[in-house]
C-alpha cells in the first residue's frame, strides 16, 4: 500500500523531541503484565488521570470493539563464528527474501564481504551444521545472508535464536533467555513473523481479556509483523520526505465486518497499539473508510494532521523522542489538526513527573 498521511506542514523530527531521564527507560517487564501504570488522556477535555492497567475494564463500555495485533516475535538474533577466523559475528534477522534467505543486521559488518561465510553458533558459542554466506550489502547497510540448513530456518530459530530485545535494553544474556522468551511476547500472539513485540499488547493477561469479554467487549485481531524499521530515526529534513519501513499484515473478513458493523452502529474501535492502528487505517483509507478483507505491506506514515477513519480509542506505551511511533500518537490526540503534537509532549512531561516507565518493558497509556 501507498504512503498516507503525507502533508504540507514543515515539521521535523526535531519537533517531537523531549527531555528523558535515562533511569525512566524500563529494563525489565513489570512483575505482573497488568500491574504496569495506565496514563489516560481524554483529548476532548485534554484532562490526565493515573490507573493502572488492570483498570482498563472499567474505562471500556460494553458496546466497545477493542482490536489487537496477534503477530508473534521470532528469535531473530543470532551468533555466529567467521568461517576460517573464528571471529564472533551478530546476526539480526530483519525480512525473509526467499527460503532461508534474509536481509539481515550484521555486527561486524565492515570486516565480512560477499562470499564469506559465517558459522551459526549454538547457545553456548559453539558451532552448529547452520551455515551462512554473505551475498550482497544494499545502501541501508544490510546484509542478505543465504542460509543452509537442514529444512527451514525458523524451524532451528527456537534452538538457537535470541529474543530481539531493543538495543535500549542492555542486560546480561542468561536474563534475557530466562525471561523474556516469555516477557516479550503477547499472551495472545499466534502468527510467527516479528523482529520487536508490539508493546502496547504486553499488558495484557489471559484474565484481563476474559473480564473484557465479560463485559460484553468485543475482542477481535489483525496480524502485522512488526520489522526493524519500526526503530529506524527519521533521518529526512522534514517529516514529508521520510520514507517509512514496510510491514506484512492481514485483516480478515471476520475482523473486517465486525468493525464495520460497529462504526454503523456508532460504536467505539479501540486499537491496542500503533502496529493495529497502521493496519485499519491503511485498509480504510484505500476503501472509502471501510474495512475489506486485505493482505499485504504497508508503508503508511502517520503524523499531525491525519484523519482517522476507523479508530476512536488507542491504547499504546511511551515511544522514544523524534520516533515515527509518537508523531503516530501526535497525530492521534487531535485527529485532523496539529495541536496534538503540544498535547502528547505535554502529556509526556507529565509522565516523565510522575515518574512513568518509558518504552517497549514500560507502562502504557490510554488515549480516548
């Protein structure tokens, strides 16, 4: 799909940027997924109030749609062991090209050219029969490895693949395969094919979603694998030359016509996450503000001023400073102008006051 949510205001990435304390950057999940702090920010009354997550039940009314994104996260990092020099060598898997073909992340990337070869390393540093062979750099700096192995790839990434935290997240390796196997994955996630979790879904327990359906909420799921990119800085002079990062997603018939049939009825859809919002507005915006069964890539990027046809309510964390993902929420807290980007850094002081954490392990908020 084609880029949307393009206009003529000057902004750069400069004007969404904001003082953070690097102590607010969360390193570890809560100890309870529900039990993280929920910022609400009502946009029509610009009013704050303080919860916590477990309490997002009663902020929802039983007429509510409340939609996620249930991609799962891969273990897209890899070691490896140079061929011939034994030299350790950092694999991130970025996008499947063809069978066990990637375009991937490589650390060193200067020392190793087309042709050479890398051993994929087990979980204690040895090597394994995984094989991979440097075919070619694009100008981005990614490498697209051709991988040997018995089978398909994904099939050994359980065996020898790490969680791909963020590189904000720096702790000792034997935490992060303890824990975040299991931290950094939705509860609910089904389709295997993300490099980073879609964050905002971390918060939410088998229990949660239950008391939601309970309440007579409908809970329904689009699939987008969220890629790389999604970190990728805005390097343009202006936020209208960016070009963003294409994602996979799919949007099913029955998703499609449940949300149709709420925005008929004038019924709130609440999006749980940036990744959900990318979805149904690029569908929408392609189909006169309706919802069709839909597969394939998007590229969309949102910033102020932006239109949304489909969602009335978000749910999402703190997003870094100059991110694509807060001028997404910018865009969001003053649907069609451009005082939101003042309200959501104003906002996000509040939060930096109070002392919020910030980012994919931190806390979230809940934009209505």
């Amino acid at each position: 799909m084609g880029k949307i949510g393009q206009n003529n205001h000057a902004w750069s990435a400069a004007d969404f940027d904001y003082p953070l304390p690097a102590s607010l950057i969360a390193q570890t999940p809560a100890l309870r997924r529900d039990q993280s702090r929920l910022l609400v920010l009502d946009r029509a009354t610009q009013q704050i109030s303080h919860r916590t997550f477990c309490d997002l039940p009663e902020l929802l009314r039983p007429s509510d749609v409340l939609v996620l994104n249930d991609t799962r996260v891969i273990p897209a990092r890899l070691r490896g062991l140079r061929s011939g020099t034994g030299g350790k060598t950092e694999i991130f898997l970025l996008r499947e090209e063809t069978e066990n073909c990637w375009w991937t992340l490589l650390r060193p990337a200067k020392r190793i050219r087309p042709g050479d070869q890398i051993e994929i390393a087990s979980a204690t540093g040895r090597p394994t029969a995984v094989r991979a062979t440097l075919l070619q750099k694009n100008d981005e700096g990614h490498c697209l490895l051709q991988f040997a192995c018995a089978g398909n790839l994904r099939a050994h990434l359980q065996r020898l693949g790490e969680v791909p935290l963020p590189p904000y997240i720096q702790r000792p390796a034997s935490f992060r395969q303890r824990t975040d196997r299991t931290r950094y994955q939705t509860v609910y996630a089904a389709h295997p094919g993300s490099v980073a979790a879609p964050t905002a879904g971390l918060h939410f327990t088998p229990t949660l979603l239950r008391t939601l359906a309970d309440r007579g909420v409908t809970l329904c799921f689009i699939t987008l694998h969220v890629g790389y990119g999604t970190f990728a800085p805005v390097k343009t002079g202006t936020l209208a030359e960016h070009r963003m990062h294409t994602e996979q997603f799919s949007l099913s018939a029955q998703t499609a016509e449940i949300i149709n049939r709420a925005k008929q009825d004038n019924r709130r859809v609440l999006a749980v996450g940036t990744t959900t919002v990318r979805v149904l507005e690029s569908v929408a915006r392609q189909n006169k503000g309706q919802l069709v069964p839909a597969e394939g890539q998007t590229d969309i990027f949102i910033f102020p001023p932006h239109r949304f046809h489909v969602v009335d309510g978000l749910v999402t964390n703190f997003h870094l400073p100059q991110s694509t993902l807060l001028m997404l929420a910018s865009a969001f807290a003053q649907p069609g102008g451009i005082a939101g980007r003042d309200l959501m850094l104003h906002t996000y002081a509040e939060a930096v006051r109070q002392r919020y954490r910030f980012f994919s392990y931190g806390d979230a908020m809940f934009i209505l």
